[in-house]
C-alpha cells in the first residue's frame, strides 16, 4: 500500500495517487470512502492492475487533511499504513481511520 502527492502549483490541489498491493487474486473490488466523498461506500472502485493490485487518483484541496479508510469487496476495511496520521472513527473502540494531509 502506498499514497503519492503530486502538488499542483496552478489551482491549489493536489493529486493523490492510491495504490493497494499487488497479486490480490481473490479481491474483487476496493473502494477508497472518506471525508473527500462523505463516506460514500458505493464510490468509484479503483482500477484493476496487471499486477493484480489497484489504484486511484484523486484531485484534492491543498491545505486540507482527509480522513479515509480502504473497503475491500463491500465488507472488509483497511487502513493504509503509509497515512500521516490515525484517528480514532468514533464507531468501535480502538478502530482508526487513516488521515492524509495535504
């Protein structure tokens, strides 16, 4: 797993680039919900690899930061270990959210 910035000097966003493993044979699909979409669990999936893993990108404001988490298949969440930050999601205890800044 793995998040790429890439700053964009002429309109203040910046685009985020989300990868998730490779060789995921048995994943159907991942979907990337968060505070950018309100938590939106039948956003756009990402993209199929060759590798076998997925990406996305995504154009976000500058200056902001972002909780999210990865739903693998509809039933399955993961966080991404490379976030800047973890927040507590306020749904289970002990459960975190991922928080990219930007």
């Amino acid at each position: 797993m793995s998040i790429k910035k890439q700053f964009l000097k002429t309109n203040g966003t910046c685009k985020v680039t989300f990868h998730f493993g490779d060789d995921l044979k048995n994943v159907e699909s991942i979907r990337i919900p968060g505070d950018f979409n309100n938590w939106d669990m039948n956003c756009e999936p990402m993209k199929k690899l060759k590798t076998g893993g997925f990406s996305q990108t995504l154009n976000l404001e500058a200056g902001k930061s972002y909780q999210f988490r990865y739903l693998i298949d509809s039933s399955v969440w993961e966080n991404e270990p490379e976030a800047d930050l973890f927040v507590p999601n306020g749904i289970s205890p002990g459960e975190v959210n991922s928080v990219i800044e930007l």
